[in-house]
C-alpha cells in the first residue's frame, strides 16, 4: 500500500468516525496528502514503514499539533516532534492525530479526560482502559495501522487487553521519552499498540536505539540468547482469586497458560505486588507532582479531581520517604530477579477483570487501584512486557489477555512468545540496538582537514556527511583558542551552518568528551533533515570577546575568508 492509499483510507475513516473521544485533534488532510506524497516519492529501501498510519497518545509531541496531556489549558505547540515519532515518520509512517488518554496520563480506566471515553470496540458499557484509551480503540476499530502510548503502571497493556490488541511495553530507557510530558520520568516507557505482534517487532526496531537527549536512555548489553524450551513463571488460581480475580480471568488465565509451550513453576507474586503497590502508594507519585504539579496547583479547576488528587497527594511525602521506599525498592527487586534465576518469563493476568463504566463511575479509584494489580510493578523492577489476547472474541464482551515478562532487555523473547500464543510465526529476532555508532556534529577544529580531526581518527571515528544543521543557528569566532576554534549557538534568528558528522562508538564518545575544554561542550544539535545528534555547542561565556561570523555559513568559508 501506498502513503496515500493509506491517508486516503484514514481521511474515509475519519468522516465516517461515530466516536468523537477517540482523537483530540489530526493533522489536515491537505497536510496529509502532501505528506503521503513525499513518503511515495522516496525509494522503497528508505521508508520501510510506507502504507502505514499511525496515532500518537497526546502527551507525546508531534510537530505542529498541540500536546495538551487531556488537558486543554495546559496545551502547548511543539516545534518539532518527540524522538520516537521523528524515527518512525523517518520510516515512512505518517503520524496522522493525538488520541485521548486519561488526563496526564494518570490513570488505568480511559474515563478521566474532559474530551470524553472512547467507546470499547466489543462491549461499549465496559471502560476501554488507560490511560492510553484512545491509542488502543483507533487501532482496535482500524482506524491506524498502529499507535503509541505511554506505560509507566500499566497504561499500554491495560487498554491493549480490553481492546484485544497487543501492546507492547518495553525496558524503561529502551526507547527514548524526549518529546513525552512525564508522569514518573524515571521510569516511563513510550509503549506500542497494534493489531499483531509482527508489527510490534518492526515498529520497536524502527524506534530502536540510544538518545542522548534524554538522560534515561540507557546503552543496550549484549543480546541475550533465549535458552530452549523457555521456563514459565506462572499463578495458582488460589492466589489468583485472592488478589481480587474473577472466576472468568481465572478460567482464561489457565486456558491461556496450556499454549505456552515450556515448563512451568508457580511463584511466589509476594515481591511482585508489594512493590507494585509502591508505584501508587509510596513517594513515587511525587515524581508526578514534580512533572505537573506546580501546574495543576494553580488550575484546579481545569483538571480532572480525581487526577488532581493523585497529583498533588505526592507533596505528603518526604525526601526520607523518598529514600526509605528507594531502599525497599531495591530489596523488592532482588526478590524479582530471584525468580527470574529460575524462571525465563512470568505469565500474569493483565487485570483481574474488567469493570464497566458503571462500576468506574460508584468507585473511581478503587477499581482503577484494582486494575494496577498485575501491572503496576514492572518499570519499578526493570521489566519488558506483552500483553496477548487470548481465547475467541465475542461480541459484547472484552476478549480475554495476558502478559508476559521478562527481564530488561529480553523483548525479543516475549516477542516469540506473543508469536506461539496467537499462532504466527515468530518475527526475526529485533535484539538490543549494537552500541555500534552514535552520530557526532562538528562545526570547528573537528572538520574533516581541520587541526583536531587527527583526535576523531585516534579514537577510530568514521566521516559520514558534510551537512549543516536546522536554520537556527549562529557561528562565533572564539577569542583565545589554540587552534582557532569557533562556538556553535542556538539562536532561533540564526541561520544553517555547515558542520560535519562523524560516526564512533558510545565508549568513543565517552573518550572523546574527556578531550572537550571549557567552555565548549557535547550537546544536542538539529540538523537540516529534521534529525537531531550529539554535536559541539558553547557555554554563553565563551562569547566574551568572540566574532560573530555567522554571515559566512560556516568555519571553513570563515578560515577561507582569512
């Protein structure tokens, strides 16, 4: 399928969408049509992901359409689009709306948000989940070939399971959240949604990768390699019960646990809902008091009480609580990676039921706790996650889910696993992105045939392109620098300059900042092509003195101009 093929069957949906909850706002159809045509004209090879459409949860930028995190009067407009939907539009996919979610992401039920619940594509008088609600139900309904969320407790996998979707949840600090409004930084994921586990698997590789402008993207290890059969960590349907399981999730629970093919050993859930209960219940939820707090203290009255409540309630705790839970957190997550010794994946349910609207509505924050009981644990012990359908649909009821889990950066099992458990064929393996080549700028001394290029090559660096970066830019001549050296500044009345990009590795780049005096330094620089990369910038100081040369459009024309 072509891009406009694709545009064009979204644009047909949309006039004939009967849901006005599931988006907050799409991109313009003449806006998508040139889009599409751009993406057409490219050569297959360059755009992998071209014929697909995509939604974005609207607490993640897309350049151009408010984010507004369910909250209207928090709304701003991004200049440019979150890390992860660049790579994806990149791949030739076309973000085409914001999907609604529960306001600031605070939530497991999909009704907190002033735009209204999208409807459950099965039953429409059960909740759709959340927090990433209109996400699951745009891909449910077919609406986009896929979406994205975001999952700090539970938020892709709970509405993927009640919308018989997979949602994909990978090891925090996989993928990047530059881009994303936190809710608990240190531990959010953006999160996939689509209607196969294939999809799954290409849309995490096209994502893939280390970001250096966001301070908890973390280095993959090397791959693991899955031992053969996988050993299953599984739940009597005593415990099960006991933790609030209906009769109906035990009995798909079980049906479920005969199409994983490997041994299997009951666990002890014990650690792993003691520490779940922390994520809402101890001093983490400070951390969304840190992200919007100060917001949502001066416009009460704009946001959803519930979630307000949540939000301020982490004011109550204090830096030794912080410190304290912290403690605990660690001891708990032992006790998770003890499990994980003797097994290779653990098969939960991924709600012990599902409630209605009507039951939301009498107790908005006990069912939406319950809903957490099997999720809420998994970014807080550093886990990756798929949630599965399972069992035939029906039509007025939520097809029954589970989810699998697995240690951080074992994706690719549970991608295997999802596989066995709807029938297909496994995907190739995606495995962590090799810490092979990250991307440096250079503006200077550092230019290809300059003095200091010598220092990229000792350290086994790799020219890629002369380029220039995004229009907003300005070039000094620094005073006093041996070598002549110039400083690189963002300015949004600068201009493109010319610089270099070189390719080396992370411990390179790790050795090669070592080798960066004051007052220069390695931050993010924007490119012409939208891209963004490690690159040279300067402290405001170290233009005491300077030249602007900024006219001349680089450091080479300027050194020729001398």
């Amino acid at each position: 399928m072509t891009a406009t093929d694709a545009v064009e069957r979204f644009l047909r949906s949309l006039d004939e969408l009967d849901d006005p909850a599931i988006f907050i706002s799409t991109r313009g159809a003449a806006d998508l049509r040139a889009r599409a045509e751009t993406v057409d004209a490219q050569a297959a090879a360059e755009v992998p992901l071209r014929g697909l459409v995509f939604g974005v949860k609207d607490n993640i930028d897309v350049a151009g359409l408010p984010t507004t995190a369910a909250c209207p009067a928090y709304a701003y407009l991004p200049e440019r689009s979150a890390h992860v939907v660049t790579l994806l539009e990149a791949a030739g996919a076309i973000a085409v709306g914001k999907t609604n979610l529960d306001q600031f992401a605070t939530g497991l039920v999909g009704t907190r948000s002033p735009h209204g619940t999208p409807r459950n594509p099965f039953a429409p008088e059960f909740v759709p989940g959340g927090s990433s609600s209109g996400s699951a139900v745009a891909v449910a309904r077919g609406l986009v070939d896929f979406a994205l969320g975001t999952d700090t407790a539970g938020s892709g996998r709970v509405p993927a399971a009640f919308c018989g979707i997979i949602g994909l949840k990978p090891t925090p600090g996989r993928l990047s959240c530059d881009g994303v409004v936190p809710a608990v930084r240190s531990i959010d994921c953006v999160s996939v949604l689509a209607p196969d586990i294939a999809l799954c698997a290409r849309l995490l590789a096209a994502m893939d990768g280390f970001d250096p402008a966001d301070p908890f993207c973390r280095h993959p290890p090397v791959a693991p390699i899955a031992p053969t059969p996988l050993r299953f960590g599984v739940a009597d349907p005593e415990t099960l019960a006991r933790l609030g399981c209906t009769d109906t999730t035990v009995r798909a629970y079980e049906g479920a646990l005969t199409a994983l093919r490997g041994p299997q050993r009951t666990i002890d859930l014990d650690p792993f809902m003691e520490l779940g209960d922390e994520l809402y219940g101890g001093p983490w939820v400070a951390e969304r008091t840190a992200a919007v707090g100060g917001f949502v203290a001066l416009h009460g009255s704009d946001c959803d009480p519930v979630v307000a409540g949540v939000i301020l309630g982490g004011s109550a705790w204090s830096a030794v609580d912080q410190h304290e839970a912290g403690y605990r957190r660690v001891a708990l997550a032992r006790s998770i990676d003890e499990v994980f010794d003797t097994v290779d994946i653990v098969a939960l349910p991924t709600t012990p039921s599902v409630p209605t609207l009507a039951d939301v509505e009498s107790d908005p924050v006990g069912v939406n706790s319950a809903l957490g009981r099997f999720t809420t644990f998994a970014n807080l012990a550093d886990l990756c996650a798929v949630t599965v359908p399972v069992g035939p649909s029906a039509t007025g009821s939520v097809r029954a889910s589970i989810t699998v889990y697995a240690r951080a950066w074992h994706e690719d099992w549970l991608i295997a696993v999802a596989a066995g458990l709807t029938g297909v064929a496994a995907p190739p393996p995606v495995g962590p992105s090799a810490p092979a080549q990250l991307r440096l700028v250079v503006a200077g001394a550092h230019l290809r045939g300059q003095p200091l290029e010598h220092q990229l090559l000792g350290l086994g660096a790799t020219w890629e392109a002369t380029t220039r970066t995004a229009p907003n830019y300005r070039l000094y001549a620094l005073a006093d620098s041996t070598p002549a050296k110039p400083g690189l500044v963002f300015d949004p009345t600068g201009v493109s300059i010319e610089v270099d990009t070189w390719l080396l590795s992370p411990d390179a780049l790790g050795r090669f900042l070592t080798m960066v005096p004051p007052p220069l330094a390695l931050g993010t620089v924007s490119l012409q092509d939208g891209s963004r990369a490690t690159g040279f910038v300067c402290e405001p100081r170290a233009l005491d003195g300077a030249i602007d040369v900024t006219e001349l459009g680089g450091w080479r024309a300027y050194q020729a101009s001398r």
